[in-house]
C-alpha cells in the first residue's frame, strides 16, 4: 500500500489515555491526536500524559488542532487573535511528534456574512501567520475541507486550493467524509496526488456521522483505487470507537487485495 493508516477518534477526547494502547494490536500504523478535551496540548499535564503514550507506543503521529469555538475568519479581532494563537500553540507542541497537524477554516458569522470578502481576508492572513509558525517548526498545517453547512469556507476544491495557495507551512487536508456531506466526493478525488493529508469516514450524505467506511454512502470502489493509485501520505480513519475503526480498516486493506 502507497500510505500509512492511522486511527483517529474525536468522540474519545474526553476519555482516559489508556484506551490508545490497543490501537497497535487493532492493525493501525499510527495515532491521531484530536487535541481537545483530555488532549488539548496547552495543558501540560495533558501533554505529559500524551508524550508519555507516544513514547510507548511506539507508532506514528499525526495532530488534530483545536476548532471548538475557534474561528479564523471572524471579525471579532480579540475570537480571532485567540483562535490563532490556540492553533499555532497546538502547532508548536505537536512539533516534537508529527510533521502534520490538521486544521479548520472558519465560518461566516452573522457580521462575516454581511462582509464574507473581508472574512475571506481575515481566514487567509490568519493561514499566513500559522504558516510561518508551522514551517519554523518543520510541519505542515494543513487545512481541511469541510461540511455542508452553509456557513462554513473551504466546502469546495476550488475554495480549499484557493485559500491555502502560495502560503508557506500551508497545506491540504482532503475529508472523504465531509466531501460526502456536501455531494462532491467525485469533485475531490482528482486532487487527491495534491493532498498532505487525508480523513477517511462515511455517512448518508446529510450529516458528518463518522461511521465506518462501507456503512454510508460513499462509493469506495470507486474512490478506493483512487487513493491507493493517487496518495501517497498518511491516511487517517476517523471512528467513533476503535471497533468500528477496525471494521474500516479492513475495507481499506481490501483496496489492494
């Protein structure tokens, strides 16, 4: 296979670190950090924990930032210094790990939508500043497309490619998932030799239910060759538990059966 699977479970960010233990014995080749909840990397009793796993663990790592609450493209200036700053943290400490931390983009609030050009800029200049932070310390940031809510920026290729091009420290997150939400998994498959990182999960279409690949309506005979023609990086399967994230993981070791 021309990728690395990691496994990645936003809905265990309040959970004891222990459960990460079984992810090697589940077939995984790494970990990804939600950094939320237990994991937030601002914490250093937090971090001490998750240094500590990593170490014994033995595999590799990628991070999640924090997006709870965060906006990089409002206008409320002081919301946006602190989203900034909580993602260029979160950037700094997962340093030491991993060369890929994934990020959102923000969301037209209601003063963003009355002036989306200027919440366009606001996105990109915060991009622009975590990118230099990311690329002084040997990673890429990479921006993530994202679910069918209208309010939110970077749905589309066309928008994701647009925002992050020519930033340094800046690249691409490609979601399967989210992709599915807003009907453009097809859209996005042709960019897939373009993406730093990739999310792999499913759902009917209406909403980002995280369930296991094959149990939504993703066509993964389609899009399976695709990724194992195409990407050559890390792929994370997102899971509600680690089950159902084994149940995933056999559907992408099938792709090169």
């Amino acid at each position: 296979m021309s990728f690395r699977v990691y496994f990645s479970s936003s809905a265990s960010v309040w959970d004891r670190i222990e459960w990460t233990a079984d992810i090697p014995g589940a077939g995984f080749d790494g970990w990804e950090i939600v950094a939320d909840g237990n994991y937030r990397l601002d914490n250093p009793d937090n971090y001490r924990r998750i240094d500590e796993a990593v170490g014994s663990l033995g595999i590799g790592i990628s991070v999640h930032a924090p997006y709870g609450d965060l906006n990089l493209a409002t206008l409320n200036y002081p919301i946006w210094r602190e989203s900034v700053r909580q993602i260029c943290t979160c950037i700094e400490r997962a340093s030491s790990w991993t060369d890929r931390v994934t990020i959102h983009p923000g969301y037209l609030s209601p003063v963003g939508k009355m002036m989306p050009e200027k919440a366009w800029e606001q996105q990109k200049t915060a991009l622009a500043e975590i990118g230099k932070v990311a690329e002084g310390c040997g990673v890429r940031a990479c921006l993530e497309n994202m679910i069918g809510l209208k309010e939110f920026l970077c749905r589309e290729p066309g928008e994701l490619l647009g925002m992050t091009e020519g930033l340094e420290g800046i690249g691409i997150t490609i979601d399967l998932g989210h992709a599915n939400t807003v009907g453009r998994v097809a859209e996005f498959l042709p960019f897939l030799a373009r993406a730093d990182h990739l999310h792999l999960h499913d759902n009917h279409g209406a909403s980002d239910e995280h369930l296991p690949l094959g149990e939504g309506t993703i066509d993964w005979k389609n899009a399976g060759p695709r990724i194992v023609r195409d990407y050559h990086h890390v792929a994370v399967v997102e899971g509600r538990n680690l089950e159902e994230g084994r149940r995933s993981l056999a559907v992408v070791r099938g792709w090169t059966r």
